[in-house]
C-alpha cells in the first residue's frame, strides 16, 4: 500500500499514528494515512502562529504574498493530472470531473494572488477637526481550514487563498474519507517557497483532531466545510477560544422548471446538478420542482437520461456516475429511500444497488407529488437521488422552494425575464442560477444561511473574512489636551 504523510512546519512526517484508506470503487485499502492525535494538532497551530509572527511572513508585502500565490498556482496546474488520478483514487470522485475541476483550482489561487494587495483599508471624514481617523485591514490570525473528501482541492482553495493573501496563517484539516489529495497538495505547497509553518496539513478523526483543533487558543478563525452537526460542535468548541467562524454545510436545493423553460436545457442542468459528481456536491439540485403543464414531459426525460448514464470504474475516462465515497453514505441513502417510499413516495427509476463491488449507487428519481412531507424532500441525500414536487403557480414554487431550513443554492428555468427577476428575489438561497446549474468562479462568492451557514467563500467576501478592522486615531493639534474627564 502506498504511505502519505501530515505536513507541520514545513516538514513531513507519518504521524502519532496510521490508518488505513479504502477504495471506494473496490471496498478494499489501498494506501495508509496519518493520523493526527492531539500532539500533532497542537504541534501544527503552534507551528502556524510562529509563522503569524514571524518576520518572513509577517513582515513580507502583500504584493509579495501575492507572487507566492502565483508560485503556487502555476505548480498546481503542472501537477493537476497527478492531483486528479490521487482524489479519483480516494475518494471514488471520477477522473473527467477530477482532472477539470483540479485544473481551475488554479485560477482561485491565481485570483487570490491577485487581490493580495488589493484588500485596502478606509480613511474616515471624521467629524472632529483635530483629528485623522483611518482604518487598517489586517490578518486575522491562525485559521483552522476544515474540508471534507468531496472537491477538496476545490474548497480548500477558497479557504486556504484568501487566508493567506490576507497574511494570515493555516492549520488545514483534511477529512478523515479519502485525505491523499490534501497531502499530495502539501508536497506541492512545500515547492512554492512559502516561509515554514504558513500552511499545515493534518487528517484525523473527531475527538482527537478535529475538537482539539477547532477550540484551540491560538486560533482565531475557523473555516468549516460539512454537515450541520458537526457544525454545532464546532460552535460549541469556539466557545473556547471565541474563534470567529464561516460554515458551508450543504443544503437541500430547488431546482424550477416552469412550462416555458427550455426543457431540454433544463434536463441537462438537472442532470449536472444531482447526478454529477454522483450528487456528492453541497450545491445539488436535490429537489426538483416542474410545472404541472410540463410535469410528465420532463420526468420523461429525467428518466431517460438517468438510466442511460453510464456506471463504471472512476478512473475510465467514459464513466458518468462513480461510487459513493463510503458505505455508510450509500447505507445512508439506501435507508432514506426506504423511508420515504413508506412515506408515499413514488419510485421513477434506481434505488437498487448494483451487484458490483465498491461503494455503487444508481441515479435515482423519486416522484413526491402526494409525499410532500417525505423525509426524501427534507433530508440531504449526498448521493444521485431526486425528489420531484409538481406545482401549478408561481407563489405555489415561491412557497415549496422556501420550504426547507437550508438556504444555499437554487436553480429557475423559465424563458420569462420579469418572472425570473420576481424568483430572485423572492427565493431565500445565497445563490440563485437562472437557466443554469453548478456554474462556480473565484471572483464570485458563494455561501447560504439557515442551515446551510454562514460566511462567503470566493471574491473579494471570502478575503475580508479573514481580517480584522483595526481603526487609528492621530491627532493633529499641538494643543495641550483638553478636560481628561471628558470623552471627546
């Protein structure tokens, strides 16, 4: 089996301890991973704040931050082939999304190199004449970057970025499901010159990792991709430390095809937005809202597509749909279907798993037309199921698609402009695509509230989370100070 190694200080090392990692595409382990125990942590955000404080990073200039960055993508891109066939491997994600996605990770860490000596403060017009009030942007501190298996190299990017062109320093912690791209990823940081212990990359489990990293004193932001409930724990825990925090945790999002949409585009959108990534994504279009006129019409190509995707081993360039990244995601899904077909849903197409090894699960449709309280429209799937809601009006869509505790993405497919104007407004999502699906850039921020967090990661939003305002007051008169009991 192949051995990966944590990154701390600006050296590798196997750990406190080693466990195995599974290939999802056979069941069996194909390579072992470090695994970091409170000593490592504590090691690697110690590591991290001397970084902070050092002169070589500290002192160094935005503008020199920013060509590091720069370093730094262009060695991604060399090695985004290589990246790709690690997380194809681990995590069962499929090589002609791996290959792609990882090749435009580059351009975020190019955008962020960019922007590193663009993140200004302010000069105030203060309304005292003896007086210059100016505000400084500056570093934050020591970030604690959580990511979970799937589009690591991506959302760790938008974590990992703007921290560092913002000066701050990180402790990275890669999920303990298919970790290898992130320590793969830190042989490559460790080529683009940065000075020792501005990044750290450990993998751990819960208790002995994760809690100890996430209410650390010595970190003073935490940067959380996952699942509501270890987002709560994460809270819990900063109340440690009194950490700030940015939480992406997923969602359950509307997908609208009203009866004049293009049905044939808004198919292909619904099947990148569920199926793609074998529906692994935060932003997956899981609930499928259609007009009644059109209802049938576009079930019927739903399912025509669903059935003709093709199933197969991750790393063949022909496959559309790999395995699940564990058994319990696919246990997972397999009971939630099992619940709400009791609950009246109706099967369209898949819900049976492949006699296969690996971790397979079909493209599955669930028409909930009479279910609509089924657990399979509330419930996040993190896997290729839909569930399909008819409608007859507008106000009716407004209402379904605001139907949920989470707010992260969601999709309207209409040819009507003043309509899809009155959906924008009216949906409550961080982000709304209008006769498109799954479309990402590093100028642009994403992120959702109610269940699906808080924070922004992209643009120019992401950056500013990772600093404080630290407003400076100069007086300018010679003048002896006035009355000291007096607040001026």
């Amino acid at each position: 089996m192949q051995s990966f190694q944590q990154y701390i200080d600006g050296t590798f090392d196997a750990g406190s301890a080693q466990f195995e990692s599974l290939d999802p595409a056979t069941g069996a382990p194909w390579a072992l991973m470090p695994e970091a125990k409170s000593a490592d942590v504590d090691r690697a955000v110690e590591a991290a704040h001397r970084a902070f404080l050092s002169p070589e990073w500290a002192g160094m200039t935005a503008s020199a931050r920013g060509k590091l960055l720069y370093r730094l993508a262009d060695l991604i891109a060399e090695n985004a082939q290589a990246l790709a066939e690690i997380e194809t491997r681990d995590t069962g994600k499929i090589i002609r999304e791996t290959r792609a996605q990882i090749a435009y990770v580059a351009e975020y860490y190019r955008y962020y190199a960019g922007l590193a000596d663009k993140i200004e403060g302010a000069h105030l017009p203060i309304d005292k004449p003896d007086m210059e009030v100016w505000l400084r942007r500056e570093p934050i501190g020591v970030v604690a970057a959580i990511v979970p298996w799937n589009s690591q190299l991506f959302l760790s990017a938008v974590k990992i970025g703007p921290a560092l062109a913002a000066g701050c320093t990180v402790v990275l912690k890669a999920s303990e499901d298919g970790p290898a791209p992130m320590l793969e990823f830190a042989k490559i940081f460790d080529q683009a010159g940065f000075p020792k212990g501005v990044l750290n990359i450990v993998t751990g489990f819960g208790a002995e990792c994760g809690a100890v990293l996430t209410r650390h004193p010595k970190v003073a932001h935490v940067a959380f991709t996952g699942g509501p409930e270890t987002a709560r724990q994460i809270i819990r825990n900063s109340a440690e430390n009194l950490a700030s925090t940015s939480l992406e945790l997923g969602g359950k999002s509307p997908f609208i095809v009203f009866d004049d949409a293009d049905l044939d585009s808004a198919a292909n959108a619904q099947v990148s937005g569920i199926f793609a990534a074998t529906g692994q994504s935060c932003v997956a279009g899981s609930r499928l809202l259609v007009q009644n006129g059109v209802k049938d019409a576009f079930l019927a190509r739903l399912k025509a597509k669903a059935e003709a995707c093709i199933i197969g081993p991750p790393d063949d360039m022909g496959t559309e749909i790999g395995p699940l990244c564990t058994a319990r995601q696919r246990a997972h899904a397999q009971e939630l279907i099992a619940r709400s077909l009791d609950q009246g849903a109706t099967l369209v197409t898949g819900g049976t798993v492949p006699d296969r090894a690996g971790y397979y699960f079909p493209p599955t449709i669930l028409d909930c037309t009479h279910a609509r309280e089924a657990d399979c429209i509330t419930q996040e799937f993190f896997g290729p199921v839909l569930s399909v809601v008819g409608f007859d009006t507008e106000d009716e869509a407004i209402a379904l698609a605001n139907d949920t505790a989470f707010g992260l993405a969601s999709g309207v497919f209409t040819q009507n402009l003043t309509r899809a104007h009155r959906m924008i407004r009216a949906i409550r999502a961080g982000i709304v695509w209008v006769n498109t699906y799954r479309a990402v850039s590093p100028m642009a921020p994403f992120g959702g509230h109610g269940m699906s967090g808080h924070g922004r990661e992209g643009g120019l939003a992401a950056a500013l989370d990772y600093t404080t305002v630290k407003t400076v007051w100069l007086r300018t008169s010679d003048d002896p100070i006035p009355d000291p009991f007096v607040m001026r």
